[in-house]
C-alpha cells in the first residue's frame, strides 16, 4: 500500500506482524487454506503468515498473505480436485 486506501495519507507503515497469542498459537497471525476441504483428515492444509500495513494518520490496516503464489496455487489445487 502506497497511499492510504481510506484517506490517502502516504504515512504507511509497511510489513508490520500480526501477533497470535492463543494457547496453541505459533506467536504470528497466519491464514490457512485447505487444498482438499471435504476430505476427513487428509485436508492438505497450506498456511501463510500474515502481515499488515498501517496507515499512519488514520489507523487504516491492510492485511496481506506473504506467499500469496503458495495461496493460490493450493486454491487451483482444491478446484481440480473437485
């Protein structure tokens, strides 16, 4: 994100991390997409970490994936699996 996408402002503050502090939380925010959903245990999941740019003058976050090919490509794997 170059400007802000709420009030424009070029006061970013990129690639800030997402801290998870569940019980069984690897410490970092992560986003999970399953390759074979309606499989019983076999779900082939893939995960990313996640990061976020700040809007410095409004506060406005935008997350993003860090591997969005990985993300994607396990979607086209879920869609020929079907």
């Amino acid at each position: 994100m170059k400007n802000c996408l709420k009030c424009n402002s070029d006061k970013i503050i990129p690639n800030a991390m997402v801290l998870d502090t569940g019980q069984y939380a690897s410490g970092y925010m992560q986003i999970a997409f399953d390759e074979s959903p309606d499989a019983l245990i076999f779900k082939q999941r893939i995960t990313s970490p996640v990061r976020v740019a700040i809007c410095g003058n409004c506060g406005y976050l935008e997350f993003y994936s860090t591997q969005p090919e990985v993300m994607y490509q396990a979607y086209q794997n879920m869609l020929g699996n079907k």
